[in-house]
C-alpha cells in the first residue's frame, strides 16, 4: 500500500532488540541490508497519498466483504470490519480502520468461475496495489506442500479453510463496480 502503483517492493522489521539482533546475524545475507534507492524512492513517492488512499481502499473491502457475505456461493467470509468476524470486537479497539485485504472461502468450482469470468479484478498474487486483485489458495495444494505441518496441524488448516480461499486484495475502484463485477462473475 505504501507506493500505491504496485510497482515497488520493500518493508521493515520491528521487534525486540534479540529478534532484530538474530536476523542481523543469520539473515542480512539473505535479504540485504537495504532496499534498493530506486524501490525507496517509488516508496517515497506514495507516502503523501497513503492516508487518503487507504481510506477508499477500507470502504471498498467493506463494501465488497458484505456483498460476499451474503452470497449463497460464499461458505465464510473474514474481514475484520464485519461484525461477523471473529475477532471484530479486536479489531475495533486495536485498528483505526479495517484494511483492503478480504478472504473468502469457496470451492474450487466457485473459484475457477470467479477467475474465468471476473473483468474489474485481477488475477494476481500480489497484495495492495491500486487495483483489486485476487488469488485462490486450493487448501489441499497448500497443505500437501508443507512439510513442516504435522497431521494435526493440516487436519486444523483444511476444517477452517475447506476447499480452499480467495485472497482479495481491494484496490481503489469504484465499490459498486467491484461488487457488480463480482455478481455476475458468480452468477
């Protein structure tokens, strides 16, 4: 969200001095010592929009969050502006605003017509760009794929995730397009 063109990469580590400490020792190598000037300075380049585009960011997650959660194809949605999730209660007293990323959770049936007919979205891996992307985690590609996950912890994954679920990552269109788009792409 920060440059707000989808064009730059870049981030920031906070933690406790011991946690900084041991990726400075064991993974500086890895990950350099700094991003690039060019990535810092499209970075740069976002900030002074940031607040005004993150609020029109927040008002179409919330509008399109609402649409999926009363779609019959829908199974669950999660976005913690939604009185429904979990955590909403959290997240107002710890949140000034809700974010532009919403997970819905869907088969693989419903996911492949989503991709196939969508015209305002994306489809695209990436996460906080100016325009609205989404991506499907099939939960058993996923699961089967990580090794380090023992046969409670993947059991665990698939009862919450199911078949599997749509990252959305809301961008700065207009809410009602995105929700139009997404009904008849569902239709």
């Amino acid at each position: 969200y920060v440059g707000g063109h989808g064009d730059a990469l870049g981030g920031i580590v906070l933690g406790p001095r011991d946690g900084i400490h041991r990726i400075r020792e064991e993974m500086l190598i890895h990950l350099g010592g700094a991003m690039s000037p060019f990535n810092a300075w499209l970075l740069n380049r976002g900030l002074p929009t940031l607040s005004l585009r993150m609020q029109k960011h927040q008002e179409n997650a919330l509008a399109v969050a609402r649409f999926l959660e009363r779609h019959p194809r829908i199974k669950r949605v999660l976005y913690p502006g939604l009185e429904s999730h979990p955590q909403h209660d959290l997240a107002c007293r710890q949140m000034a605003g809700f974010g532009g990323m919403v997970v819905a959770q869907m088969d693989m049936p419903t996911a492949t017509q989503l991709i196939e007919r969508v015209r305002v979205f994306t489809f695209a891996t990436s996460l906080g760009d100016y325009q609205s992307l989404l991506f499907y985690y099939p939960t058993d590609l996923y699961v089967d794929a990580a090794p380090y996950l023992d046969e409670a912890q993947k059991k665990a994954i698939r009862e919450w995730a199911g078949d599997g679920i749509m990252r959305v990552s809301i961008g700065l269109e207009d809410a009602g397009d995105l929700v139009t788009d997404l009904d008849q792409a569902l239709t």
